[in-house]
C-alpha cells in the first residue's frame, strides 16, 4: 500500500513540475514602467531599425550603380538583420506592450532557431564583407570577379546557418522542463532554455560550445586575419592619400564587426562562466546582442560609405522635390 501511494504522489509531482509553458521577462523588477517608458525606446529602435534596414536595401536594389559586391554584401546583410528584427519583435514587445510573458515551448524553440540561425548567417555575411575588402585592396582587377560568386557565397552562408543550429530545437525537444520556467530575458536563447530541463543536458553544452567555436569564433579568427593582410598591404601603398583612402574603406565594416561580435562573446561567455555575474548586465547585453546592430549597421554605413550616401541624399532630394 505504502509503494502504491509513494508512486502516486511520484507521479503527481512528476505532472506538476513538467511545464508546457516558459515566462519571458522584460526587466526584473521593472515591470511598472514596462507599459510607457521602456517600450517607448524599444518600440522607436525597432521602427529605426526596420525602415532604416528597408531603405538601404530600397536604395540598393534600385540603383545599378550599386550593384558592386560590397553593396551586395551589405544587403544581405541588411536581409538578416530584418529576419532578427521579425524573429525577436513579437515577444519583446509583447512584453512591453502588453506584458504578454508566456510562450510556448515550440514557439520557443522555433524563436531560438532563427535568432541563432540567423546569427550564424549574419557572422558567415560579416566574413565575407572582409573578404570582399582584402580583395578590393589587395588585388583591384580581380574585384568584378566576385559578383559571379555572389549567390553560391550567399548559400553557403544560409545552409551553415540551417544546419548548425537546427539540431539545438531537436535536441531541446527531447527534454521535459521541470526546474523552472523563468526565463531571464524577453525571448528564447539555446543556452538558457536547456538549463531549465530536468535531465542532463551535456550534450547540448559540448555542441553549443562546439557550434560557437567554429562558426561565430572561426569566422572572427579569418575576419582578423583578413585585417591582419589589408593592413600588410595598406603599409606598403607609397602614397599617404591612397592609404587613408584604403582604411578608409574598411571603417563601416570594422564598426559592423564590433557591434556583431564584442556583445555575442560576452553574452555567451556569461551564460557559460559567469554564474555569479550581475543579472542586469546579463539581461542588457542580450538586448544590445540583438537590437544595436541591426539600429546602428544602416546609419554606420549611409555616413561611411560615399557613394550610398550619395545616393540617399538624392532620393530624398528628389522626395521633397
């Protein structure tokens, strides 16, 4: 009798510590003001954002003169901030709006999918945006060449990013999720979902560990080597102008490039080392992690990049006109 009862009040416990749910969070002990003052900002980001990654990938599009593979290389990576933007927009602002907080375990895992996926693609984008600079310095007759490799680049960006990440919602679909259903930011990242499950998650953690090592730390490794010979060569251009012009080049890309990878190495190294860090600085690099890229690479890049502010300049002339 006494085994009967233990199994019974096993298994009440057991159906009710499973959640079906996670709880997302805005800003700990902040929700007060969630309503007015924060998601204003978050709100006016997300417009800047979206019109300003819109418009750049308008002015592109349009104009054959920019048609180049820097440009192209931009607009993709224009493409994948926009994807982040979409990805990530629902559940923040359903924070801050509504204080809409629970999501569901698919939709969670799906989140997370293509905010890592896309991320990947974005590192892959941001790899070959210095490759295109070391070509365009180092050996400026072979630079055409690049636009007939444009679309097998772009693919291969996209299947890395696919087939990397994809096995994270799997492997996180086989879990039960009983320790807790917290989350500490407003949406789903892969590495804080699989500390809430009730089995051993190690496999998840070697190839977390493993993806971040050979795709964002592999990338920012050949993206430093590809700096390391633009500036072997820059040193050796004779003439002072022809060498500001060539870092010149270069300025939009490297802010592009810090922006990306100075908050993803610190979110990452947090969740994984930091147990004791401050909670809040964990929660505003997530969002700096997220949505100061895709707010700052469009401005960056309009005052960077001569031509395109050219062009910008003359299509919002000839509006007012």
């Amino acid at each position: 009798m006494s085994t009967l009862r233990t199994y019974i009040m096993s298994a009440i416990n057991d159906t009710k510590f499973k959640f079906t749910v996670f709880l997302l969070t805005g800003i700990p002990g902040q929700e007060h003001i969630h309503n007015l003052w924060i998601s204003l900002p978050f709100c006016l980001m997300y417009v800047i954002s979206i019109l300003g990654n819109s418009f750049i990938l308008f002015i592109i599009k349009t104009d054959p003169s920019l048609h180049e593979p820097m440009y192209i290389f931009l607009s993709m990576l224009g493409f994948t901030d926009l994807g982040l933007l979409i990805a990530t927009m629902p559940t923040i602002l359903g924070i801050f709006l509504f204080n809409s907080r629970e999501i569901s375990l698919d939709a969670c895992f799906g989140q997370l999918f293509f905010i890592q996926s896309l991320h990947c693609i974005e590192s892959s984008v941001l790899l070959l945006m210095a490759f295109d600079r070391f070509i365009a310095i180092r050996d400026p007759l072979r630079y055409a060449s690049i636009l007939t490799l444009i679309g097998k680049m772009g693919l291969v960006c996209v299947l890395r990013g696919v087939v990397v990440i994809l096995p994270f919602p799997l492997l996180l679909k086989r879990f039960q999720y009983c320790r807790a259903n917290v989350l500490s930011h407003a949406y789903c990242l892969q590495q804080e979902v699989m500390t809430m499950a009730c089995a051993d998650f190690t496999v998840n953690n070697i190839y977390g560990l493993f993806t971040t090592v050979l795709t964002v730390g592999l990338d920012w490794l050949l993206i430093f080597l590809s700096y390391v010979m633009i500036l072997k060569t820059v040193l050796s251009i004779a003439s002072h102008k022809e060498f500001l012009r060539a870092l010149n080049t270069c300025v939009a890309h490297l802010c592009a490039v810090l922006l990306f990878y100075t908050p993803e190495f610190s979110l990452t190294l947090i969740h994984r080392f930091g147990k004791g860090s401050s909670p809040l600085l964990q929660i505003v690099l997530g969002y700096v992690y997220l949505l100061i890229p895709p707010l700052i690479n469009p401005i960056v890049y309009s005052v960077k990049s001569k031509h395109l502010r050219s062009r910008i300049i003359r299509v919002c002339g000839g509006a007012q006109e």
